[in-house]
C-alpha cells in the first residue's frame, strides 16, 4: 500500500478524511474533504467530484488504519491513491494546524 509521511505533503494537497463525525468536529485538517468510512461507497461520487483530476488522493484518518482500507480501494478504481502515514495523530504532533468548523483550534480525538 503506498503511503505518504505528513512532513512530505505540500499546502493545497488534496487531503480526503475518512474518520467519523464526531472526530471530524473535535478537529481537521484545513481545506479537508470529509467522507467517514462508514459512508464511504454511498458517497463515494463526493470524491469524484472534488479530487483533482491529475492529482493525488491523499487518505488520513486518526492513525492509518482505516485511511489504508479506503486508499486500497480507491488505487483498485485506479484513483492515485495514498495513505497518510500515522493520520491525524502524527498531523497534530508535528505541529499542523488542527481546526473545527468553526475555524477554531481543535484537536485529534
């Protein structure tokens, strides 16, 4: 499965979020699209729409667990597909910004 390690995305990365609401609301990356894994296959045209064309998908969650199951799945529908190496976890250790929707501080549940 290809990973990415956060230090190596750039600003403006497509980042897709694939953990439940309630952890979305506690916090997120900026500019994230948000489709929980739960709802993943319904949703799944959400995606479609708001990935980059030529770009890459890069799929996080709280530690790499989950986001590897949904990057799996998109490089299987031939979508340029990675896993955020250990998730929001090691997003918010190395000191990238965490926010709520409201655009304040959040953390990572």
């Amino acid at each position: 499965m290809p990973t990415v390690e956060v230090g190596d995305l750039k600003d403006g990365d497509f980042l897709l979020d694939v953990r439940e609401d309630d952890e979305w609301q506690a916090g997120h990356a900026e500019g994230a699209l948000h489709i929980p894994i739960s709802e993943f296959v319904a949703r799944y045209g959400e995606l479609t729409e708001a990935a980059p064309q030529d770009g890459r998908v890069n799929v996080i969650c709280r530690s790499g667990g989950r986001s590897a199951q949904v990057a799996m799945y998109l490089v299987q529908q031939g979508v340029d597909a990675v896993n955020v190496d250990g998730g929001m976890q090691v997003w918010a250790a190395s000191g990238r910004p965490v926010v709520t929707d409201e655009g304040t501080a959040g953390f990572v549940l």
